[in-house]
C-alpha cells in the first residue's frame, strides 16, 4: 500500500500482486515475477524470499535471497514460502507480496497438482533467519 502524505499516494500502485512459479520439493528453483505496477517513469525492483511455518505465520526472510529465483533447502520442508517486491519511483517505495506456496516438500517426493492456495496477506516480515 502507497504512503498517503496530504492525501497523495507515493511510490508505485501494484495492479497484479508478484506470483511464484516451480515445483515445491528441495532442490527445485522457484521463480516469482514482480507483479505489475503503475508508477511515475520506470519503476526498479528489490527482492525478497521469506519462508514462514506450514500455517503461513511466524516468517523470516531468507538471508540472501534477494532475486527473482530462489532454490528450496532442506530448511524449507513443511514451510510456506513467500516473495516480497519492493518497487521504487521518484516518489517513494512500496512493497507487494505473493500468495504463500508450499509447504516444500523433501527432494525425491511424489508431488501431486492440486489448485493454487487462495492469496493470504502474510504477516509481516522479520529481517534474517
């Protein structure tokens, strides 16, 4: 959400929230688009993965995942992963967060597809895990 200072919204407006794509098992690389954003001129991009507990709460940001991919560790089985976009304008910052995927599971396992979890605002984000 844009900060409001007299009623003006500043940084970029997210239209289409960041999405994750790839297989949720160690090992496998994810992959997250920024999202789509309205912003003054051409807006840039800063990145970050964040993994949370199989219930979508008590996230982390992952230390040094700070691109649009991500591969899953064995730290990641049972989480919950996340994307978090921070685009930037000259008229400030504003962060946009993906849906929640997972949980991971172990390298080798049988994945079945099923329909993607409905959008979860997540909680926020505490620096390093």
């Amino acid at each position: 959400t844009a900060a409001i200072s007299g009623g003006t919204p500043r940084g970029p407006v997210n239209t289409v929230a960041p999405a994750i794509s790839g297989q949720f098992a160690v090992g496998e690389r994810l992959t997250a688009t920024p999202g789509t954003w309205t912003a003054s001129g051409t807006p840039t991009f800063t990145f970050n993965w964040y993994r949370c507990d199989m219930s979508g709460a008590n996230c982390l940001s992952i230390h040094g995942a700070t691109g649009p991919a991500y591969t899953l560790v064995g730290r990641d089985v049972g989480a919950t992963i996340g994307f978090a976009s921070h685009a930037n304008d000259p008229t400030g910052t504003v962060t946009a967060y993906s849906a929640l995927v997972g949980p991971a599971a172990p390298a080798g396992a049988a994945l079945a597809a099923m329909a993607p979890p409905a959008p979860v605002q997540p909680p926020p984000v505490q620096p390093w895990a």
